[in-house]
C-alpha cells in the first residue's frame, strides 16, 4: 500500500511538471553539468541526494569506502551507479532499483538503514524516486543566498538533510539529536556546531564524510547564529 501510495505521489508530481523529464530511453545517464539556478521542480544528486546517502547510509560500519557492507559504497555517484551491484539505481524504474525497493522495505529485517536507526522519512524517500524517474542524473545547482537564512526554509531543511541521519532516532551519534530547534540551539551554545560544520581546527568535521556543507550554508548558519538563532 504504502508504495503504491508513493508511486502515485512521485507520478503526480512529474505530471505536474511543464519541462522535459528525462524517459529511460535516454542517453546513460552521467555528468549532467552545473545549472546556477536551482529548479524547484527537479531534484539534484549533489544538493539532494548524496548528502542524503551520505548522512543515512555512508556513516562508519555501513556502506563508506572502509566498511562497504555488501560491496556497496553510497558516497558518491560513480560508486553508487557503476559499483559492484549495478541495479541500485536503474534510471526511470523505481520497481527495478533496489535502492528503491530496501527503503521501501516492510521486512524489518530488509529493510535500509537497518534497525535501531530510523527508516528514512516518505518525504526523503519522495525525493529519491523523484531523482530516480527523472533519470538518476549526477546533476547539481547552486541557490544558495546567505541572506536567507530563516529557521525553517534554510537551516532545518539543511540540518534535515545532512545531520539527521547520524544525530536522530533512539540512538543518536555522540547522544546528540538535532531534530527540534531547541536543541539545535543548545549544539551551537554548548557543542561547538559552528566550529565543527566549518571545520574548525581542533575540532572533529561535521558531517564526517563527503565534503561537508559549502562556505554559503557555513554563512547561513553563521548569519542565523549572529541574528540570536530565532526559530522564524
Ligand atoms: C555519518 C554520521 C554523522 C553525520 C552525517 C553528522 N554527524 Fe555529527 N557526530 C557524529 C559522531 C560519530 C559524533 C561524535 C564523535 C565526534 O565528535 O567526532 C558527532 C558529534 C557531533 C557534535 C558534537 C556533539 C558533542 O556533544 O560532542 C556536533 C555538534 C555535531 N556532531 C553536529 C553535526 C552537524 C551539525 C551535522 C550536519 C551538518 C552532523 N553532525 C552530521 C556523526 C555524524
């Protein structure tokens, strides 16, 4: 029920849009360049995805370079598309994706991440069929504007996407869990979250794989700290 709830969801959604969506016919996917603006229709493996990967599946033990749990590595687009298990992702079919089909998964024994960590959220799975059927592309935009920089349109959706997956669910990474603004708010007053998000000497870098937040996101958390952290 449930996939078929989010099929028809994903389908409605790419119905909506005006533009060309990319069909399975097309060329392989690969490098789909840099678009300067980011469009709200599409979805972006760099902005969107990896970090989502990264934050959810990439962590240690799991499926970074050194654990690589069934072969698989969610770290970047090569490994995700061209590893050892090439029906992760199949462009434009989320029945013939696996990746698709464990987080989906009812099995709680199949189902990714495994237990105690929470599954991902339908909006997160959302956002990965979306990328599937518009064509799996290694695509990614830049929007970011550090004068924007409210609590909910900027910093609990970047906090969503690249923190949540280690600091959520029962047992959180260092005991920290950042999904409410409170206590967001006490990692920056009592847990050094500025100087580890930008990679402060002396300081363990957060998140701890992949490149991290960008100088812009480093900006807008430093310009929604200095304006007294309001949750707007
Ligand atoms: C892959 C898992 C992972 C991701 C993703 C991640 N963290 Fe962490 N985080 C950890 C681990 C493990 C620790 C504890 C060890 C350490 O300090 O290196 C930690 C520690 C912290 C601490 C210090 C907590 C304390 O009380 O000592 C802060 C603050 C923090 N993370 C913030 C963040 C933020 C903000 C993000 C997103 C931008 C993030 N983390 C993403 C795994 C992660």
């Amino acid at each position: 029920m449930k996939k078929i709830f989010i099929l028809t969801s994903v389908m409605s959604v790419l119905f909506a849009c005006t533009h060309d969506i990319p069909t399975p016919n097309d060329p392989l996917p690969g490098d789909q360049g840099f678009s300067a603006e980011c469009d709200p229709d599409s979805v972006y493996f760099q902005q969107d995805i990896l970090p989502l990967l990264v934050s959810t599946c990439a962590m240690p033990e799991c499926h970074d370079v050194a654990s690589h749990e069934e072969g698989i590595i969610l770290d970047g687009y090569e490994n995700l598309m061209f590893g050892e298990d090439d029906n992760l992702i199949i462009p434009g079919s989320l029945g013939q994706s696996e990746l698709f089909e464990v987080i989906t998964e009812d099995d709680p024994d199949k189902i990714m991440p495994p237990p105690p960590n929470s599954p991902l959220s339908e909006e997160q799975i959302n956002l990965i069929a979306l990328w599937i059927m518009q064509g799996a592309l290694d695509n990614s935009c830049s929007s970011c504007d550090s004068s924007q920089f409210t609590y909910s349109e900027v910093i609990a959706p970047m906090i969503q996407t690249n923190c949540i997956g280690c600091h959520s669910g029962s047992e959180p990474d260092a005991g920290l869990d950042l999904s409410t603004h409170a206590s967001v708010v006490s990692a920056v007053s009592y847990s050094n979250l500025l100087d580890r998000v930008s990679h402060e000497a002396g300081y363990s870098a957060m998140p701890p794989t992949g490149d991290g937040l960008s100088d812009c996101q480093v900006n807008q958390i430093s310009q929604w700290i200095e304006s007294g952290m309001p949750n707007n």
